[in-house]
C-alpha cells in the first residue's frame, strides 16, 4: 500500500504505481523496518518525509536547475529531476514481518525496469527489503557504511530486526561482495559475528583504516564489475556530520570520505540502489543530517550516467 506524498523530494513527480515510473531513479519511503520493541518505530519513521520537508526549505527544490558544483554542471537544467517521488511503503507495523513483502511489491518492478531505488528508512532492518528485489534480475555486491557490521543472526528471537541486515542479505545467493565501511568501538557484534563475517567473505573496513588510507583508496578495491546497493547507516558517518541517530559514535566517516566512496560508484555508473537508515529527525541540528543525505543522493543522481529517460 503506497501512500501519496506532499511535497516531493526535490518536488519530483509522484505516482502510486511503480510499474509506470518512467525516470533512471524513484525515491520511496520504507518508514517501518522491524523492531525489537514496537516503541522503537518511532525513532525513525518521520524519516522519509523529513527528507521530503527539507529538499523543499532549503534551495535545492527551487535551485534544481542551478550549478553543482559537487558535479561540475547545472543538476538538471531543464528543471525537471529524473527520479518519480512513490511515497511511502507503511506495511502493517503490528506484523512487523509483513512490511518486507510490501516493499519488494513496490521495489522489484522498479528493478526489473531498470530504475534505481533511492531509499529511505525507517530502522536498520530496512536494507534487506531493498536487495531482495534484486533476486532473479541481477547478482549485485553491497557497500554498507556503518559504524556497526550488524552480523547478528538473531536477537530477542528476531532474526530480521536491525542488527541482523547484513547477515540476512549475506544469505542472498545473488549477493557477491559485501564491504562493510565505518566500523568502530563496541556494538552489537561479538567475536562469533566478526568472525562469521569474515570467513562469509565479507570485507571489514573499520573507520580507523579509512582514516589512515584514505577514502580514495578504499574505493579503488571496489569490483568495477558488478554493481553495487549502498547501505547507510546514518551512525556510519561521523556525528558531527550526522548527529540525528541513536547510536552516535564519534570517530566516523566525514562527509567527504563518505561522498568518496558513493561519487566514485556513480561516476562508474555502479550504483544500482541506495539505502539510508537511521536517521531520527527529531535529533537533527540545524537539519545537518536531513542535508548530507540528501546531497549525497543528489551526488549519485548527478554524476551516475543513466540512460536518457526511460520514456
Ligand atoms: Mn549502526
């Protein structure tokens, strides 16, 4: 069930219905991803449409044809951006384990047609929603930024809560690389996660080492081949960049290491999907975190080459 939603993010078009999205990307709201307890829903859920707000308040929706100079030219100069607003997928929030099967409704003829999914959650249990529309179109590799590697195969008896995405989309047979980018100090994770993680093939990049090597150089091992779904967690960058989470750890990602790692997918034209979660608005500063998610889409929209409109 899809909701219709005014404003727009960037005042995009809307549409209820994903099998006539005609634009390279679609922007959909996942408010509700399982919780461990229902009160947690609403940490995150005003996330989508927080967004929306902010792309309106600030510039960028009235601005949209003007410089980037992120990008190096006009973000779409005719004035029309290139993505179709779908709302928001609520699911039922009292069977938490029904809101996957509403989002791969909405998700899988976007991926069939070629459109990419620019998501935003809802709790970190979001992320396995949007690879699994993936399954039977194409094998793609996940570059998750987060300061936790969120490995847990269950906790409380849930196994689809937010400390088990990584290791629920681990299980996907189509899913290849898995590059875990901004772990740090103690999370969820114990030594049988870390050493599951590894030995499942995923590559753990801890913050520390972005840090010292370089974000340049983190995006340089990335498979040039297949393409990629980026999962943020919002806590994987720094608080300073994002405060509005709820588990700030400072140490994290700047905006430009984590604008790196995303403007050279795009440039390559491997983005196949984006995922943003955690982000709790009534925490934000100044709107800090709402604006480095939405310039880091604006980013992948601006420097990833689709083909020209799909209609
Ligand atoms: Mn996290």
């Amino acid at each position: 069930m899809l909701s219709n939603v005014t404003p727009t993010f960037l005042g995009a078009e809307s549409a209820t219905d994903p099998t006539l999205v005609r634009t390279a990307y679609a922007f959909l709201g996942i408010p509700f991803g399982p919780p461990y307890e229902g009160w947690e829903y609403a940490a995150a859920s005003k996330a989508p449409d927080v967004l929306r707000e902010v792309t309106q308040a600030r510039a960028y929706t009235r601005f949209i044809n003007h410089w980037n100079f992120d990008i190096g030219e006009p973000q779409y100069e005719d004035g029309r951006p290139d993505i179709t607003d779908l709302g928001n997928v609520a699911g039922d929030v009292r069977r938490p384990e029904t809101i996957l099967g509403e989002a791969v409704k909405v998700l899988s003829p976007l991926v069939r047609n070629g459109v990419v999914p620019l998501v935003m959650g809802g709790l970190d249990s979001v992320p396995p929603m949007v690879v699994a529309a993936f399954e039977g179109v194409e094998d793609i590799n996940i570059l998750h930024v987060d300061a936790h590697i969120d490995f847990r195969d269950e906790i409380y008896g849930r196994r689809d809560g937010y400390s088990s995405p990584i290791r629920r989309i681990r299980e996907f047979s189509f899913v290849h690389d898995i590059v875990q980018v901004g772990a740090r100090s103690i999370g969820s994770a114990r030594r049988e996660e870390v050493e599951a993680a590894i030995a499942m093939g995923n590559r753990i990049v801890t913050a520390w080492q972005v840090h010292e090597e370089g974000a340049h150089t983190v995006a340089a091992t990335l498979d040039p081949i297949r393409r990629w779904v980026i999962v943020i967690d919002c806590d994987g960058m720094d608080p300073t960049v994002a405060p509005a989470v709820g588990a700030a750890e400072p140490g994290g990602l700047s905006f430009v290491q984590t604008a790196t790692l995303l403007r050279h997918l795009a440039r390559n034209n491997l983005v196949a999907g984006v995922v943003f979660t955690e982000f709790q608005p009534a925490k934000d500063i100044n709107d800090l975190t709402a604006l480095a998610i939405i310039r880091l889409l604006l980013n992948v929209v601006g420097l990833q080459r689709q083909p020209a409109r799909l209609a």
